[in-house]
C-alpha cells in the first residue's frame, strides 16, 4: 500500500542547479520521519510516473526552475495536456492528465514547489544563489510535510 504524502524531486544532480529537486529529497530523507512519506527521485518525469500518484492524499513535486521570481514558488496544479504530452520529458500537469485519463478518476491533490536555478551546465555544482534558495525551499517543504492538510497546503499556495 502506498503511503499517502509522496514528494517527487527531479531534476540531474551532474547538471547544477538541476539537481535542486532531488537535493531537497534528500534532505527531507535525513531530517524528517518518512513514516507517511514516500520519496521519488528521477531525472524527469515520464507517463509511468501517473501510476505513482494512486492512493496518495497529496503529492509534492519539485523542480529547478529559472522561471521563479522568488526563492522558490509553491503552486497548485491541474491536469493539462500540454506539448510535453507527446515528448520524452513531461511536465506535471500532463503527469496528472495521464493519471486522469486512465484511471478515469481526478487526481489526488498535486502541489510543485519550483526552486529558483541558474546553471545547468554539466559536472557543475550548485550556483551560491541555488543553495540559498534551497535552504529556504527545505525549511517550507518541512512545514508542508508536518502539516500534510490539503486545506493547509491550499492556503500556502494562494498566500504565494
């Protein structure tokens, strides 16, 4: 049986800033209790990934992003199919769509937390503003998976 919260990061830990999704897996795995969270890591998201979203009470997405303002934005998301339906990445959204469509029922309640990136280079670490804006995007994922409400969530995300 699938544990009701799953925090999905991904994102290439050899391309820089790239890696904040999965970075900020693992520092949710060393500092708090998985006993209602599960953690998965891949370099992007794919049509399987739809299936992962079964029997879950709300799912957390995380991602580099160059598209962020702030340190990190935390929003909700619908099903779209959108251009990456038909590519060999997917964006959350289509994830969810897929989900919708073959399992003919709506998703669970499905959140992206978007951390501020700026190098993808390859064999590169994390820029300095990377780390900061990870640090920050820890400390609110650790409050989002010690409140796991999505009426808590909600208010988090319209408070963005």
């Amino acid at each position: 049986m699938p544990k009701p919260v799953l925090l999905f990061g991904y994102g290439n830990l050899s391309r820089g800033d790239d890696a904040l999704g999965p970075l900020l897996l693992e520092y949710i795995e060393t500092h708090y209790g998985l006993d209602a969270i599960e953690i998965l890591s891949d370099f992007q998201l794919q049509i399987e990934h739809a299936l992962d979203l079964e029997n879950r009470n709300l799912v957390l997405f995380v991602d580099a992003s160059v598209a962020s303002v702030d340190a990190f934005d935390f929003t909700v998301l619908e099903p779209a199919r959108d251009k990456s339906y038909t590519t060999h990445a997917m964006s959350p959204a289509a994830v969810l769509d897929v989900y919708q469509s073959i399992k003919k029922q709506t998703p669970p309640p499905c959140f992206l937390l978007s951390i501020k990136a700026e190098k993808f280079e390859l064999g590169e670490g994390l820029s300095a503003n990377a780390e900061h804006n990870l640090a920050k995007a820890c400390s609110f994922a650790g409050q989002l998976l010690g409140n796991p409400d999505v009426d808590f969530w909600l208010k988090q995300a319209n408070a963005a």
